[in-house]
C-alpha cells in the first residue's frame, strides 16, 4: 500500500530528501535524450502479510520527467522485502544487471466479459485486465529494474515513445551519476 506524502515541483536538495526518505536519492533534472523533470512525489509505504499485519514502512521517491507531453517515471525505493524484478536481463552496466519488462494492460468496463482468446492472454501474461475503464483501451507498459546498493530502481513508461534501448541509454546515465 502507497501514500503520496510530498510533492515537489522543483528538485529538491539532496540533504532534504534524504533527511525525508532515510537514504540518499539520485537526483537528475534532466537525462541526455531531452525528458526534463517535472514533478517529485515522497512516498510512504505498507507491506502487509496475508492475515493484514503491517510487515514493514519504508519510504521511496518517484521523479516524473517529460519530453514533448511523452512522461516516464523514475521511482527509488529502499526496503527490507525482496522486490520481484521481472522481465529479462538486457544489459550490465558498470556490474548493475538491468531488467526489461513490457506488456499489454487492457483497461475495460466493471461489466466487461472476456472472451476465450482473451482468458488464454491473461493465463500467458501476454495481456493485463483493469477493470473498471469507461472504455476499452490497450496500453504498453514498459519498465526497466534494478538493485544497486540495497536501493530498487525503476525507469517506467505507461503508453509512452521509449524503447528498451532508450530506456537503457537513460539508466546508464543514472548509473554514471550513482
């Protein structure tokens, strides 16, 4: 469970979102292939077991960057849990294996109904259901994690124009500065 705790319009100063989340985040106004940041928000975070008991709080951050209206997200995250990295190894960069991710979510209606084809996607993970759209709509998600220094990373696009190479290109960056 996730709770917005701060917004920021600026970046903020590294001693003050470190004083915030308890680590030290990496901070990038704006990566080499033009994405800008726009907005910061501090999270506060739940795990919680099957019976409903709080197992660990933890804070992370997510940065939101934009080029030309196209936005990716780039979350950090400190936690004691395991984080399940899915996708595909697709790079080391300075000894930091990187991951791929992608797939097809299909937001419908709550009284939507799945067709067979539609049930056998799901099974495979090749499609991703959301209900409760006013219409059907598909979207790619594409994301790309990794683990540096007990930290979880993340660079996430929703609908958007990266590739997994850019999106490579952009954590290389991340990779230099970190």
């Amino acid at each position: 469970i996730s709770f917005p705790a701060e917004k920021y319009d600026s970046m903020p100063s590294g001693n003050k979102l470190e004083n915030e989340i308890g680590y030290a985040a990496v901070l990038i106004e704006s990566f080499e292939n033009g994405y800008d940041f726009k907005h910061g928000y501090t999270v506060d975070n739940e795990i919680i077991d099957d019976i409903g008991d709080v197992k660990e709080n933890f804070k992370s951050v997510m940065f939101e960057y934009e080029k030309d209206g196209d936005i990716v997200y780039f979350s950090q995250e400190k936690t004691e849990a395991e984080i399940d990295v899915k996708g595909e190894q697709v790079d080391s960069i300075n000894g930091t294996d990187v991951y791929y991710y992608s797939y097809v979510n299909k937001m419908v209606p709550e009284d939507y109904e799945l067709s067979e084809e539609e049930k056998s996607a799901r099974e495979s993970g090749e499609i991703i259901f959301s209900w409760g759209s006013d219409e059907v709509k598909l979207t790619e998600v594409r994301s790309l994690q990794w683990e540096k220094n007990g930290i979880n990373y993340m660079l996430l696009q929703i609908g958007g124009l990266l590739d997994c190479e850019e999106l490579v290109g952009m954590a290389r960056q991340i990779l230099d500065v970190h």
